[in-house]
C-alpha cells in the first residue's frame, strides 16, 4: 500500500481538561499518514488521480484549530474519520501530540491507524 505523508502540521487550538489549557489556544501537532494507490496518478501526473495533500492538511488544520477536545484521543479519532470519508483513503495513521504538556519531555499524544471497511 502507498503511503502519502503529512509530518509536523501545526494546529492551534483548545484542547486539555483543565480551565488553564482550555483558557486559550495551544500549539497541537498532527502528523498523518494517508494509505492509498498512487498508481494511477504516477502514470497520469494528475492531481484529479490521487488524494490531495494540501486539501487534506487545510481540513486538518481548520477542524483541529475550532474543535476544542479534551483529549488527544479524541481529536486524533476525529481526524481519522475525516480522512476516511475522502475519496481514494483506504486508511490512516494519525499522530496528535501536545508539546511541553508533560514537564521535562518534548511532547505527549497519541497515534492511532483506522481503516476503510
């Protein structure tokens, strides 16, 4: 199965339990992981022949910057059931991770693989 990427997208928006995270946007990065066939579009070199990566990240990021989770759990599930209603996603593999949200690490999250039936 191809793999179309999208690593380090960075989303603004209020996610946490706690009054302090919920107060005000947080920094919230998203990588995904598109699973699809790029064989058409490798012949064709026609963007109408393969999931659009630009479109996928501008809806990532729209949805991700006004949804307002309290967990990344949820909005990572969230994202895949996005992805998947596109056409031509087979499955996902999403990455949501909330920078400095445990002291003395980089960042925490979650990453989750959902699939097309």
């Amino acid at each position: 199965m191809d793999q179309i990427f999208i690593d380090h997208l960075l989303a603004r928006g209020i996610i946490g339990i706690s009054e302090n995270e919920r107060s005000q946007p947080q920094d919230i990065l998203i990588n995904i992981v598109i699973f699809t066939d790029i064989s058409k579009v490798a012949v064709s070199d026609d963007i109408e022949d393969t999931v659009n990566y630009r479109s996928m990240a501008k809806m990532v990021l729209a949805y991700a910057n006004e949804v307002g989770r309290h967990t990344v759990e949820a909005l990572a599930a969230d994202i895949a059931q996005l992805l998947l209603k596109e056409t031509g996603v087979r499955g996902v593999r999403v990455r949501v991770e909330k920078p400095g949200a445990v002291r003395f690490s980089r960042s925490v999250g979650v990453e989750i693989e959902r699939w097309n039936p």
